[in-house]
C-alpha cells in the first residue's frame, strides 16, 4: 500500500494492494512512442534591413501519448527502485505541440493555442525493485519492496512554477494491484524474496492549471524523508 496526500489538503486516501494472488486488471493508457523533438525550423533569411537581433529558429516538441517521466529511488533500509510514469488526458495529448522561439514558448492543440491544462489529468505510476548501482561488484543483497513496506511511503503531488510548488488540491487513487515478478532463477526460485511491480493510476484536478506548470510527484519515507522526486513537463 502507498498512502497519497496532499499537503495543506483536508483529505488523505489511503491505497491497499493484496500481493496474495498475483492477479490483477489495471486500466493503464497503452504505452506510446517517447516524446521527441519533431522540428527544427529556421527561417529563410530576411533582407538586411529587416533583420533583427532575435533568433527566428523554431522548435516543435510533438506531446502525443501524453508526458512520460522516471527516477530512481532509495530507502534507509537499503531497498532501491524504479519509479516510472506517464501523464495523460482523453483528447488533450494527441495533437498537443510545444513551440519554443527567441519570444518564448506555447502551445497548440490541432493548430489552435490552448493555455490550461484540461480539468482532469491521469497519472500512471510503476515501482519495482532495481538496482542501486550498476557496478556488477556490489553483491549485497538489498531488501524488497514489500507490502508492508509500502505502507509506510506516502505519495505528495505539487503544482511547480519556477521554484515556487504548490500542493495539488485534489486528487484520488483510480486504480492500483501488484505484479510478482519472475525470479532470475527458476531452480532458486524457493529461496528468493518475493519481489512485485507496484502499479497505481491516479486523477488529478487540473481545472485552470497553465501548461507552464510542472506536476511534481514526491515519495516519502515514514520519517518524513524523500525516496524520490520526479516531475511531469510539458
């Protein structure tokens, strides 16, 4: 279980996993191509007496399949993991473009400015255990996510403008199970731990939010210390 909040709020919902079955059914959006940069425009030069100091270079970031982000956590037991997600809204996404000129940066969907973010957002969210360091030499054995261990993390969401953040206002859990994973060997398989892939998905109220806002995800411990923090961007 993960208990979700946000801070300032009157309100605290708290999400229970059974790892008994091994079975569930998650409503997660399908996975899409990363978002990448699809233009890189420069505009024909102009006559010496138009010319101005400002760049005319454009760039245009292509959003469809919404905003996918990951990091990497720890704990003060040892236990590491990976945090990914993705950011999504029913016919915002698809379509949405972000224009970056010398005069600063806006958006479009289908050719048309919008400013806001639709009034609600879905947040996907999945940890699973991972190392915490690539040097094949470390050989401790780091304990796994566990559900009583996750009952301990508590998830905040944060509306981020420049360095100012902002508890989110209202959110809930739409959905969340966990996935056993298979041990990297069968003939051992008896004396693993057990480890799962944790999956949740969350609404967000987005009403009036400007797309220049950055939602900020924050795990933490029990004592109130940060596991990780990762930031959807548009």
């Amino acid at each position: 279980m993960l208990a979700l909040s946000a801070r300032s709020a009157s309100y605290a919902v708290l999400l229970c996993i059974s790892a008994a079955s091994g079975q569930f059914v998650l409503p997660i959006v399908a996975a899409s191509p990363p978002q990448s940069r699809i233009e890189d425009r420069s505009a024909k030069p102009e006559p010496p007496e138009k010319t101005t100091s400002k760049s005319s270079k454009k760039t245009v970031w292509n959003l469809d399949g919404g905003v996918f982000f990951s990091t990497d956590g720890h704990l003060a037991n040892g236990s590491c993991f990976r945090l990914s997600g993705q950011m999504t809204a029913p016919d915002f996404f698809n379509g949405l473009r972000r224009v970056d000129t010398a005069d600063g940066t806006s958006y479009t969907l289908h050719n048309k400015i919008v400013t806001e973010y639709p009034p609600e957002l879905f947040v996907t969210l999945h940890l699973l255990d991972f190392p915490c360091t690539p040097d094949l030499k470390d050989t401790i054995v780091r304990p796994p996510l566990t559900r009583e261990l996750m009952s301990t993390l508590r998830l905040n969401f944060f509306w981020k403008n420049g360095i100012a953040m902002r508890p989110v206002q209202s959110s809930k859990r739409v959905a969340a199970a966990a996935k056993p994973l298979t041990p990297y060997s069968a003939e051992a398989a008896s004396e693993l731990a057990r480890r799962f892939e944790w999956n949740y998905m969350f609404s967000i109220a987005s009403e009036g939010v400007p797309l220049t806002d950055d939602l900020v995800l924050v795990i933490e411990d029990q004592d109130h210390k940060i596991a990780a923090r990762v930031a959807a961007r548009l």
